[in-house]
C-alpha cells in the first residue's frame, strides 16, 4: 500500500517541493522577510493539509513551525527537524537557471534551498504522508522547522531551552547532512565544532602616500599577513600552543570503517577546481576532513581594492578566522588560545584589536544506539545496501542544543550529495 500511494503521488510531490523552493526565503537579507514569512504559511498550511497540529511561533526573528501528529500515549516520540530558510544566491551571474526557479532536469530539481535543506526536511514530509495515509503512525511525530538555520538559529535555540520539558523526545531525526556518494546510504554520528574570531591591526591614522612615507612606518596589511602566517606550518600543523591539547586519536573501529571508503585525491581536488590535495600531513583525506582540527583564513581585507593602482600604505588591515575543531575540544578555549598566539606575536608597530565570534562544539553519538541501528536498517532497506558510518566536517550549533536540552538520541541521515553546491550557485538535488 505504501509504494503504491508513493506512486501515485510522485508527481504531486515533486510539484510541492518546486513550490517551495521558488520561496526566496533568505534569512540574512531582511528584504526577503517577506519571503520568509511567505514560506512558513506554505510549510504550516502543507502541514494541516497533511492532518497535523500546527503551530507557528512568532519569535524575534524568524518564526519556527511546529507540527505534530495526534499524541498516542506510551508511544515514542520522534521529532524531525529541518529549516525552510536559505543562504543567498549571489553571485547571479553563475546560476545556469534561475536561483529560485526549482526547475527539474535531467532527473535533479534546481534552486537555492533544494538540496540545503528543504529538498531534505520535505523528503520526510512526505514519508510521514505516506506513512499516514495507511493508518495511525507507530510513533508520535513532531515536526520542528526553523527559518534562522542560515544565521546561527538563535531564535530555536531560546525556543528549544524554554520549551524544553514539552519538546523532549525519544529520538531527533536530522537530514541536514549528506550522502557519502550516490546511492550509496549514509549515517553520521559526528560533526566538528567551531570557533570564529576576527583580527584587525592598525598602523597610521589614514592612509598615507607609500612613496613620500613607505619604509617609515609599518604596512598593516604586510604585518596582518606575517601574523597570520605564524598560525601553520609547512606541514600543515596549527601552531598555536595548546590547540590539539585535547585531541582524541580516531578510535581502531572507524580507521578500519574508512579505509573501505575509497578516496581518489586526484579527483577529488579536479572536482573542486584544486590542483592538488593538501593539509596536515600524516593523514588522509578523509581524516583531515571529518576528524581533524583545522584554522582557516575566510577572508583578508585591507587597503585599495579598486581598479587599477593607488600607492598608500594601508592605515588597517583585517582577516575573519574559524576554527574547526573536533570532539572534547572547547571553543572557547581555542579561541582564547588563539586570542593569547596573536598578542604574543603581534609587533608593537601596530595596535592590534581581535573580536571573539560564535562558537559551537562538535558532535559525537556513537552509532549503536537504539535509534541509530533503526536507523541504519531503514536505510538498508529503503536503499538495498548496507549504509555507511562517517562523520562529517561541517556544524550544526543546534545539536548541541538538542543535546542538552531535549535529550532525544540524535540520528543525522543526510540526503544530499557533496556535489549538490550547498551555498553555492547551481544548488541541485
């Protein structure tokens, strides 16, 4: 009965998820407010359309939807979650489609959302109408969507801490993840943490003519560099002291996992547009992404960045740095460690100004959990393969809210694929 309503259905469905990702419900431009607010009715009437008790929570930012099937008494509670806003498009001019089009071709639906995260959340709305549609579900289901994922879920997570006694749950259901490859069924048990900061150095009090005083004074973007090159090493190592303190080795049962996952660098560096692989030396790949801590350098600013040239000595210059770090690592410590490397090195020929950014810690639910070997069986079954066990290098801040708060076992069974352009043009799933 159920494949046949799938069936039936399939179109239909297909139909709905290219309604929402023509919502342009982008969470940091606050001209698409109106979009956002657009795109949770559509998700809370879907919802009562379905059958479901919805309630839409009007917060000091984006409101969060929260639907739930009638409460069967004595039954485990499982509570999805998934967000229906999105990151901005830009830059235009490199979609091949429209951004918001949720156009379908060659078997893959396109726009900003489809993959990250509406295609995802809305593949279990629809499994839970289908599940319905042949009676009671076994267990009582709540859906928790948010519309500030894209921001830092700030509003979810005061949600989550207020209301926590009514939200807990037996098991949280996550698909904001991916799939190791195509058809090729996936379950993650670990996410890294994160910690950002931005640095700033000031040299003389306006930019100044680099032929009448350069050679005088110090140039703020050569010295922000030079600081900034003291964090690694040729082999890759951060070198702040302290920062792998608490590292934990990977245990024997996920390097024996992980040796099955075969990796080809050359392809995987060609298919990022990269010459080569790189990174700290003595692990591969796959460890260094999923399993090691990392600084990084998102961006560098500083002096004339127009047209042409224009001789001056700099009067600042400033970078944005996070920081991924890995189970039993504390982001605040890392950043107070790299805050202390900073003001050690920094030359007294500049002032030096760093501001400490948000932080979230890494995620780790070994998978032989009650809700994890579920998991795992629906996966095998749904896909007529074993799933594979990995972790994944991104973060979610919300799962250790989760953690803390709601207390449910946390199952990550992501359905998108590493190619499908997450906060990239061209995003498909």
């Amino acid at each position: 009965m159920i494949d046949n309503f799938m069936r039936r259905h399939r179109a239909r469905f297909l139909t709905e998820l290219q309604q929402l990702v023509r919502f342009p419900s982008v969470s940091a431009q606050p001209k698409h407010t109106p979009d956002i607010r657009a795109c949770c009715d559509w998700v809370a009437n879907h919802f009562r359309k379905l059958g479901l008790r919805v309630t839409v929570h009007q917060t000091a930012g984006h409101p969060i939807v929260e639907a739930a099937t009638p409460h069967q008494p004595g039954a485990p509670t499982v509570l999805i979650y998934g967000h229906y806003d999105v990151q901005p498009p830009e830059p235009f001019d490199l979609w091949k489609t429209p951004p918001f089009s949720g156009l379908v071709r060659a078997g893959k639906i396109h726009g900003r959302g489809a993959s990250d995260n509406k295609g995802q959340f809305f593949t279990h709305v629809k499994a839970v109408e289908t599940l319905l549609a042949s009676g009671p579900a076994p267990v009582n289901i709540t859906f928790l969507i948010e519309g500030e994922e894209e921001v830092g879920s700030e509003a979810l997570m005061k949600f989550c801490k207020q209301h926590a006694r009514r939200l807990r749950c037996d098991y949280i259901i996550i698909s904001d993840t991916g799939m190791y490859a195509k058809d090729l069924p996936t379950f993650t048990y670990a996410t890294r943490g994160l910690a950002a900061l931005e640095v700033r150095v000031d040299g003389p009090g306006r930019d100044l003519h680099s032929g009448v005083f350069g050679g005088s004074i110090a140039n703020p973007v050569m010295t922000l560099a030079r600081l900034l090159a003291t964090c690694t090493d040729a082999k890759g190592r951060v070198t702040v002291p302290g920062f792998y303190d608490a590292v934990q080795p990977l245990a024997a049962w996920e390097r024996r996992a992980w040796r099955k996952l075969t990796v080809n660098d050359k392809q995987y560096a060609a298919s990022l547009g990269a010459p080569t692989v790189t990174g700290e030396a003595g692990y591969t790949t796959l460890e260094r992404r999923w399993a090691r801590p990392t600084l990084e350098i998102n961006g560098i600013t500083g002096g004339y960045q127009g047209p042409g040239s224009k001789t001056i000595v700099p009067a600042w210059a400033s970078a944005k740095i996070t920081c991924r770090l890995v189970p039993n690592q504390s982001p605040e410590k890392v950043q107070a460690l790299v805050v202390k490397h900073f003001r050690r090195h920094c030359p007294k020929t500049v002032r030096l100004q760093i501001e400490v950014g948000h932080c979230a810690p890494a995620f780790l639910t070994p998978p032989n959990g009650r809700g994890a070997k579920a998991a795992l069986g629906a996966l095998e079954a749904a896909f007529g393969r074993p799933p594979v066990c990995v972790r994944e290098g991104g973060t979610l801040p919300i799962l250790d809210v989760f953690r803390r708060h709601l207390h449910g076992e946390i199952l990550l069974v992501g359905l998108g694929l590493a190619d499908d352009n997450w906060h990239s043009p061209n995003e498909k799933m």
